[in-house]
C-alpha cells in the first residue's frame, strides 16, 4: 500500500473487511483499540487510540448508552437512531474514508463503526494529558493577567473566546501536514479583519504542503515574504490578552496544535516595544517605559560598536576624563579592543546558550560559575577591561529588554562591532543604511513594518512614541488597516 | 510603476540628495550663495511647470520616447560620478579609516559605498524612499544641533566678511549642485499624491533648507573663507555645541548616510531608466549603472566642465521629457 493510498479510500460495509484494512492502515499498531461487540442486533466496533481520550468519559457517554440500543432492521437504522436519539457527546463528526476515520482515531475520538455501514460515527471524548494554563513563560508583566497559551488547541481557543464574547469572533479550524494532521486555527475578527488579507493568508496556507508541523517555524515562512527580511513580518504572542488586543485592531491569528504560541499577522516594528502593563498604568509612565525600550534596543546593538569605533577611531569624541580613564584600563589589556569585545560577546553568548539548553538546576550553576569567571577573574586577570565588560553587560540587558527581537539584536551586535571595530563611524553608517533599508522594506499582505514612523501616520503616533489615554483611544477605532499600502 | 511614493518620501530623497551636493561645495560662500541657491531653486521649480503638467494628466516617462530617456540617463549618471567624486575629495576632511590607506584606501570605500547602494536601490523604491524619511530625520536632528550650535557661537562680523563673488556666479553655483533634477524628473513619477504640491513643497523645502544650512556655514566660518576647502564641512568640525566634548565624529555619520542615499537614488532612476530604453539587459542593471557611475566619478575629477554639463543635460531632460510628451501627444490627437 503506498503512504496516502488509504486516504481517499471510501469506508467498506464489511465490518471484517474494515477491521482488517484498518489494522493493516496501522500496521496492527499496540496504541490502536478495536473493542467488537453487539448492539441493536447488529455487529459493531468501537475504535480509540489508547491515551489520546478519556477512558471514563468514554464509558460514561459513549459505551454506556451506545451498547444498550433497541433492535434495529439494519446498520443504517442504528446510526439514524443515535443520530437522532442521543446525544453522546458535543463534538460529533462522521467520516466516510479512511482519512478522516484515522484522523478522528488520532485525535482522541471514540469512533463506532457497524455491520454494513460505510460510514463511522465518531465521538469528541479528548482526555489525554496536557499541561494546563500558566502564566507566559517569555512575556512577563505586573498588571495584567497571567494566564498563557498551552499546548492544546482547543485551551487557547477558549482562552481568546473568553476574553471576546462576541459573533465577530470567528475561528476556523484547518488540518496541516500530511503525517502530523496537525490542527491549525485561523482566528480573526470577521468585522474589522481586512478581507483582502484574509484571503491572502489562506492562499499562503494552501501551499503549506509539509509533513510535519511541530512549531510556528514550519508555518511562518509561508506566510511572510519569499526576500530576505532580516526582522520578521509576523509575530508570536503566548498572551492571549494581547492575541485578542491584535484581533481587535483586525490583525489575524493563526493558533497550531502542540505550540503555546499564536502566530500574529501581520506584525509592525513598534509592537515589539509594547506591553500589556502599558496600558495598565497611567499614560506618563507607559511613555516613559516605551521610550527606555527604545533607547535600550538602540543600545543593545550599538553600543559596543560605538564604543569600539570611538575609542580606536574617534577619541575626540571622549571627554578628557573618560578618555584617560580608557586610556588607563585598556593599557594592560593583552588583546586589541576589537578582538577583546568580540571574545566577551561571544562568552556571553556560549553561557547563554548553555543556560537555556541545560536542565534548570544546571543552567543556574552555570550562570554563577560564568558569572564570576567573567565578572572577576578575566578582569583580575587583565584579560578583559572593567569598561568593556560594563558596555557589553549594559548592551546585553538592553537586548533582553526587548526580547521578541533578541535573535536580529544578537547578529547585529556582531555585525555592526566589526563595522565599527574595522571602520569607524563610517563603517557603522554604511551598515545602517543597509540595515534600516531592509527594515523598511520589510512587507507582508501591503503591511510595512516600520509604519507609523516610515510610512509615517501621525494617527498611528497615539499609541507607538506615546501612549494616548483611553478616554481617547475609545473613539480611535484604529485597524491595522490604516498602514495598508 | 507600482511601487508608488509619498510626497513626504520624495521630497527626504531628493533633499539629501541636495544637501550632500551642499556639504561637499567646494570654495567660499556668502549670503549671497545662500541667496542664489533659493532663487536657483525657485528658477528650478518654474521649468519644472512643464514636468508637473505632463505627470498630472497622467503622463508617464514610457511616453516620451527614447532621446529624452537617454538625456535624462546620461544627466544622472553624470551626476552619480560627480557624486562619488565629491565624496572622495570630501571624504579627505572627515575622518574614513581606508582612506589613510591612499589611493587603494579611496577605492575600498568606493567600493563600500558602492556595495551599499546597489543593496538600498536593489530593495526597491519604496523600501528606499521610507528608509530616506528615517535617515533624513536624522540629518535634520544632527544639522538642527550644529545649526543651533553655530547661531549661538556665531558672530555676525562673519557674514559681512565672507565674500560674495557675485550674485550671478553665486547663482550659477546653486544651478551647478541642481544635478540631482534628472533624478527629480524620474522619481516625480513615482508620486501617489497630489504631483503640484509634492514639487512646489520639495523646491521651497530645498531653497530654505539650503539656505539655513549655508547660513549656518557662513555664520561659523564667514572669517576663514579663503582658508577654507569645503566650508560646510567645516562649519560642522567647527561648531561644537558643548563646551566640554567634541561632537563632531557624529557629522561623519550624517555625511555617509546622506552619500549613500544620494547615490543610491541616482542608482534607482537609472535603473529604471535603463529597464525602459534597454529593456534586452534584464540583470544587474543596478551594477553595471554604479560602475559606469564609479568609473565617471574616476573621470570627472580632471574634468573641469563635468558639473556644468551635467547640469545641462540633467535640466535639459527635465524639459524635453515634457516638451516631447506634449509633441507626441498633440500628433497623437
């Protein structure tokens, strides 16, 4: 039988012709159970996959009453009486090829198939395991809730659900991936999401044609743009507060199944310095906060780079103090400024990474032991100078700041340190140029990222350089829609 | 052309352009040049009445037939030359590491900078045009500190004792730094909004802004004249707003940026151009125009009349584009 053979083929009537096509489809797999017993007279079986439902609703809802029928003449009159008799669960579906039926096993279904049907009943009873909501792991705040996406679909729909009560809510469900069948769930607000995007976003998820979807990694490429773009068109939330704040400015979001995160189409550049407790505290102090956010993703790539340039290239820039002061610490210092900064950030970088991907109680020695390695013996060393190591730890937190844009701060840190360590000032501007090039062009869906500020929309300024109050942002009524070009 | 602009938009490209052009003139300035330069601009704007018109009743440049398309190319590509040339003389003044190097030193940041803009003209128009809006907010920050730099440490003795060689040579001179027309009569058409007020708001922005920055030059180096080279450049090494630090590594910033953009912008018009009279040469259209650009700016530093013919032929496609556009269309009807 070749990969996908079985999954067009209609559903036999012979119930032992069935069985046996479906345990040939698993290749007798352990985890698929096949219980045949009597009912109504007529000979049926009741599929599930072992662990994906749960054993005491099945029983109570499913097994209970469906084993108990009244004699019926054939297989079609006992599904139209439970069709029409009980109602055994909520989530009902009906299948009528392989495809679907091992879909539906797959997904935690309790699936019921009799003597002479072509057809399989099946039952949403979902029990498996999941981790339960939890507060965001990546997106902390003080104000607002704490509660963030699972790994079940079908949580975080209802997360987003219970915070937007209303029909303009619409969330479509769609299978991705022709081994994984994974779920993927478009959501949008049916009267503020511009059309033209939605149709453009489904069109980007019919070429989806991979195996597997196992992140938002595997979806994201297909809908931003083929070109390179250093920073990405589309955003990630665990929040579903802010989810629903996007859904509301008529943004779309995509949920997958097996990922606590909501894909956010389309995603401008400022959003990346926004937070929930933004709009928790009072405007002046939101303005404040969004204005240190800024000022610390501009440091968190250049300030090594600047410094590097100034202190090799561009000492008239330096007060006579500071001056002497560098002077003094980068006298001892066996490496060249350049080669000294590059080490440090690429210490940095190891120990982070080693901190991630170790197991937590690992991760934490690592960071003390880095810590003090770094922080105390390369300085009493004179492998490193006090004021470099302050400018890079000054520059790393303020990458950590914005952490949605950590990956396109870390390369650019690097690439601007060499820019600037190799060609001062000018090397730093020329980057820039091409840098803030490929920012600008950076477009998904007719949506620029760096809107408000370049297409500028001085209505668009309300909530990206300051932070209007709500007396006022009630009468905005602001859709994303405003940046289209 | 579907990649449209803003008025906002054209009018930051075309305003670098012109301001770069400013930064690298070379010999003595007065309030007369600043004078020349607003009445040059006004003179601009009125031959470009032709232009505005074509472009409003929906004119595109593909109705103009090839000779003025050639003009137009020819006029930009001069001006891409000169551009690349006064950037390495005034490259000299402001501080580039290769440039120490010799003459292998001005070639890599040739390169460098040639490398850049066929990156920026390659993104497109409007990834260009919006990234313009940015880096022209920042010129206009930086420039607004030495402005305010120079007011304050200014001296007024300085304008009365900075030279005027004379109001017609002071206006010629604005009319020779007015290479970046034929660029303006390529991109005008890239316009979304209304085309009139994108022109009129450009050439009254570029008189007063060229203006406020040879002000602000002559206010700070009004005395020095003779001495200096390039007097804008200069001004801003000059000018120090703060008695405790020097700032002015920071004008080498503003200066790379805006001669990155200025070139670039003259790459994309050509680019375009070239997809227009020679539709047969389909790739690197980008980088065979900055090689010729790179190798006239090579050619134009011993090429005493280069900027005047430049400006002949940049002004004189910013005529025939319209004049043929309206022959043809008059045959045509």
């Amino acid at each position: 039988m070749k990969e996908n053979d079985y999954k067009k083929q209609r559903i036999y009537a012979d119930l032992e012709q069935n069985l046996n096509y479906i345990k040939k489809i698993t290749g007798h797999s352990t985890d698929i159970l096949v219980n045949e017993f009597v009912t109504g007279g007529i000979k049926c079986a009741f599929l599930c996959c072992d662990g994906m439902l749960s054993s005491r609703a099945a029983a109570d809802m499913v097994l209970s009453p469906i084993t108990d029928l009244p004699k019926q003449a054939n297989a079609q009159g006992l599904f139209d009486y439970i069709q029409a008799h009980m109602l055994l669960s909520a989530d009902r579906s009906k299948a009528e090829n392989y495809g679907d039926l091992m879909r539906l096993i797959h997904s935690g279904f309790a699936v019921f198939i009799a003597e002479g049907a072509d057809t399989a009943l099946a039952f949403g009873v979902q029990g498996f395991n999941t981790r339960g909501v939890q507060e965001p792991s990546g997106e902390g705040n003080i104000l607002g809730s704490h509660e963030g996406f699972s790994e079940t679909i079908r949580t975080n729909m209802s997360l987003i659900r219970r915070r937007l009560k209303t029909p303009e809510l619409v969330m479509k469900i769609m299978t991705k991936g022709n081994k994984s069948n994974t779920e993927i769930c478009l959501c949008y607000m049916k009267d503020r999401v511009p059309p033209r995007l939605l149709d453009r976003i489904m069109k980007s998820l019919d070429e989806i044609d991979l195996e597997t979807i196992l992140s938002t990694g595997y979806i994201r490429p297909f809908v931003e743009k083929k070109s390179f773009e250093l920073f990405s068109s589309t955003g990630l939330s665990e929040r579903p507060d802010v989810v629903c704040s996007k859904l509301i400015e008529g943004r779309a979001i995509i949920l997958v199944d097996g990922v606590p995160y909501g894909i956010i189409i389309p995603r401008l550049l400022c959003e990346s310095f926004h937070t929930i407790d933004d709009y928790a505290h009072k405007p002046f102090y939101a303005i404040f906060l969004r204005w240190i956010r800024y000022g610390a993703f501009i440091l968190s790539f250049l300030l090594p780079a600047v410094y590097t340039a100034i202190a090799m290239y561009h000492p008239e820039l330096l007060n006579s103090t500071l001056l002497m002061l560098l002077a003094k610490e980068e006298e001892n210092a066996p490496l060249s400024l350049l080669t000294e900064t590059f080490i440090v950030l690429i210490m940095y970088e190891v120990i982070r990474e080693a901190g991630v991907r170790l197991p937590k109680p690992v991760g934490g020695a690592v960071s003390i032991i880095s810590g003090l390695i770094i922080g105390d013996a390369a300085v009493k060393s004179g492998l490193v100078s006090t004021p470099l190591l302050t400018i890079t730890a000054l520059s790393v937190l303020g990458g950590l700041v914005v952490p949605d844009l950590n990956p396109q701060i870390t390369l650019l840190r690097f690439a601007f340190l060499a820019a600037g360590g190799i060609l001062g000032f000018f090397g730093i501007s020329i980057l820039a140029c091409a840098v803030l090039t490929n920012m600008c062009g950076t477009e998904d869906y007719g949506f620029p990222f760096t809107a408000p500020i370049s297409p500028f929309s001085s209505k668009g300024m309300g909530d990206t350089l300051f932070r209007m109050g709500f007396r006022k942002m009630q009468n905005r009524n602001f859709t994303v829609e405003e940046y289209h070009e | 052309m579907s990649n449209k602009i803003t008025t906002f938009q054209l009018c930051s490209l075309m305003l670098i352009n012109d301001i770069f052009a400013i930064f690298c003139l070379c010999g003595g300035i007065s309030a007369a040049t600043a004078a020349g330069f607003g009445i040059g601009s006004v003179l601009q704007l009125i031959i470009s009445v032709p232009l505005i018109c074509m472009y409003k009743k929906r004119g595109t440049l593909s109705d103009c037939g090839k000779i003025a398309k050639i003009i137009l190319l020819g006029g930009i590509i001069l001006w891409g030359g000169m551009l690349f040339s006064m950037l390495m003389k005034a490259g000299n003044l402001v501080f580039i590491p290769f440039e120490e190097v010799g003459k292998w030193g001005g070639i890599i940041t040739t390169a460098l900078i040639a490398v850049v803009c066929l990156y920026i003209a390659s993104s497109g128009i409007k990834a260009m045009a919006r990234s313009a809006v940015i880096a022209a907010a920042l010129g206009a920050v930086c420039l607004g500190v030495v402005a305010v730099s120079a007011i304050i440490h200014s001296d007024l003795e300085n304008i009365k004792s900075a030279e005027s060689t004379g109001f017609f040579h002071e206006l010629s001179k604005g009319f020779t730094l007015s290479g970046g027309l034929a660029g303006f009569t390529v991109m005008l058409g890239f316009v979304k909004d209304n085309i009139p007020r994108t022109a009129i708001g450009y050439f009254i922005g570029k008189a007063v802004i060229t203006a406020a920055v040879l002000i602000s030059g002559v206010l700070v180096c009004g005395g020095i004249m003779k001495i200096t080279d390039f007097p804008i450049v200069w001004a801003a090494q000059l000018t120090q707003p703060f008695s405790f630090q020097r700032i002015d590594s920071l004008f080498l910033i503003v200066f790379t940026v805006f001669a990155v953009y200025s070139i670039a912008i003259q790459a994309s018009a050509a680019e375009y151009l070239v997809g227009e009279v020679f539709p047969f040469i389909k790739r690197y259209r980008c980088s065979i125009i900055l090689v010729i650009m790179a190798a006239a700016g090579a050619l134009s530093g011993q090429w005493i009349h280069g900027n005047a013919f430049t400006v002949i032929l940049s002004a004189g496609g910013l005529i025939a584009v319209p004049v043929i556009y309206f022959i043809r269309r008059k045959i045509r009807l």
